[in-house]
C-alpha cells in the first residue's frame, strides 16, 4: 500500500480506517483541524494545510464531515480537497457516504449526495454505509435519558465503523470506481424500537421503550427502508455483539 490520507482520522469512522490501513502497511497520515491531533494540522474549509498533507499522498480516504451542522460545509470542504489532489498529482479519493442519501430527503444527505457528485467528476470512489453502532449507539442513549424511551418506528441495520473500514481497505488496493461501489450494509436488519430495548437491558434500566411515528417525507423514506442495503450485507459485528463489547466499559455499568 502506498501513503494515505484519510480526513477525519480523529473521528468514528476515521480512526478505525487509518489503524487499519496502517496495520496493512500503508504510510497513514491523518488530518484534523486541532494541533496534535493528528500527523498534519489542517483545515478542508478554508484549504490551510492541504498542500503539505498532500504531499506524495497516492490515496486519500475523505471521511471528514460538518456532522455536527449536517454538512453545513462539506461542499465547499470537499471541493478544498479535490483541488489540492488535483494539484497533488491527482491521487485515488474514496469518499464515505450514506446508503439512500439520494431518496430520503434530509438536508444532511442533500449535501452528501451533492458531494458525491463531485467525487464522480474527479474520477473517485464512493462508498455508501449504512448507519455506524456507534451513532445508533448515541440515539439510544439519548433517548434513555428520558423517562419513557422514544425510539423511531423505522428499521434500521446497523455496522460496525471496523466493517466499513475493512472495506475502505479493499478499495484502496483497487482502481478508482469512477462513481460509487455497491451499498454495504450491516449484518441484520432491526425494528429501533427492538434495538433500544437491547440497550436498555445492557445497560440494567427498565424503563419502556415507546415507538414513535415520525412525521414528513423522510421518515417516511426511512419507514420504506430507502437507507438500508439488504442485498449486500456486511459479515461482521452484530448489534448484540457491540453492546457485549460496551457492557465492560465504565460509562455502560
Ligand atoms: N454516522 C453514521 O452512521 C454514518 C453512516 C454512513 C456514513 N457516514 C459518513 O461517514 C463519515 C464519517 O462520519 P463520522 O461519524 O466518523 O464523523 P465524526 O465522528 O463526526 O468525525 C468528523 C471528522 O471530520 C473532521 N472535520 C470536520 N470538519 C473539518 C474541517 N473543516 N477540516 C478538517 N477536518 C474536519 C473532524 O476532525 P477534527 O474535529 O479533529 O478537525 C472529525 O475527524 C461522514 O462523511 C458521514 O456522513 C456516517
């Protein structure tokens, strides 16, 4: 394997991909806003650092996103980027998205799918994933915090951040797509609502979990299971098997 970049190496997904790509033998360097944080300091919304980031990098992983102002700035981010790898010798890009993002009208995968057509005009991949445990994993706790449980009356199929990056590995061996591969998806298919009572029980709580009816187009998208991928699933991590995984955790006792 060659040098890689991955944006957001210091986040869910980032993390897992750069250990990985760097346990096969690549030459992994990471890239975060915040000095320390990672091999380079950089910034994909103003273009600080990218150059030097870039430097004789052959792949890049992009899986750094605005996740916390749904992508508020992941165009114009994205577009930072692909010029920097345009002016870097125009090395392989691999962008993660999200399965559905083109059916399900949320403003966060609006922005997605807009970014994806960017990576198909620079001649890269695109991944998309079903929904991360660990974000799954961040609605459950919300949720618990309430004296009954609201969880979402839609399916959902969960997967671990490892899984994806196993896959993120394979195609960084392999020629740019040109487009996107296929969906990868978790192991299995769950009802939320059954999903966060397996939570709760791993976490000792009792309270009840309510399913709730979302209103509006996408949760009516989500109810139609426009964002999972069951022809394709992944063989990893189960839901049952993360929640084994936190149940010796401080934070999960
Ligand atoms: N969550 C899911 O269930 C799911 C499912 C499928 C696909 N995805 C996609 O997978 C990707 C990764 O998601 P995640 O959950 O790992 O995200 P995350 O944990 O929120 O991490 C976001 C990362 O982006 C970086 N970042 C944000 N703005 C930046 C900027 N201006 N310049 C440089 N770096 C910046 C952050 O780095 P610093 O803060 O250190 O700068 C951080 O490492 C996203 O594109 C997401 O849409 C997510």
């Amino acid at each position: 394997m060659n040098r890689i970049l991955v944006t957001g190496s210091t986040g869910a997904l980032g993390r897992p991909v750069a250990d990985l790509l760097q346990s096969l033998g690549a030459e992994v360097r990471g890239l975060s806003r915040r000095a320390g944080q990672a091999s380079h300091q950089g910034d994909l919304v103003t273009g600080a650092g990218l150059d030097a980031a870039l430097d004789g990098v052959g792949t890049i992983v992009h899986c750094a996103s605005d996740t916390r102002a749904q992508g508020k700035t992941d165009v114009q981010s994205t577009r930072h980027l692909l010029d920097a790898a345009a002016r870097a010798g125009h090395p392989h890009v691999i962008f993660v998205s999200i399965v559905g993002v083109d059916r399900i009208p949320f403003p966060y995968y609006r922005v997605k799918f807009e970014v994806e057509g960017l990576i198909e005009a620079y001649g890269g991949t695109t991944l998309r994933a079903t929904q991360f445990h660990d974000f799954v994993l961040g609605g459950a706790r919300l949720a618990a915090r309430l004296p009954f449980v609201p969880a979402p009356d839609v399916p959902v199929q969960p997967i671990s951040t490892h899984d994806v990056a196993a896959r993120i590995a394979e195609l960084a061996d392999a020629p740019p797509a040109a487009g996107r591969v296929a969906d990868l998806g978790g192991p299995e298919v769950l009802h939320t609502p059954d999903l966060f009572r397996s939570y709760l029980q791993t976490i000792g709580s009792r309270r009840r979990v309510v399913p709730v009816r979302l209103p509006g187009a996408a949760f009516r998208a989500f109810r139609q299971g426009h964002h999972l991928a069951p022809g394709n699933p992944s063989s990893g991590e189960r839901w049952s098997g993360f929640l084994e995984s936190l149940s010796g955790t401080p934070t999960e006792r």
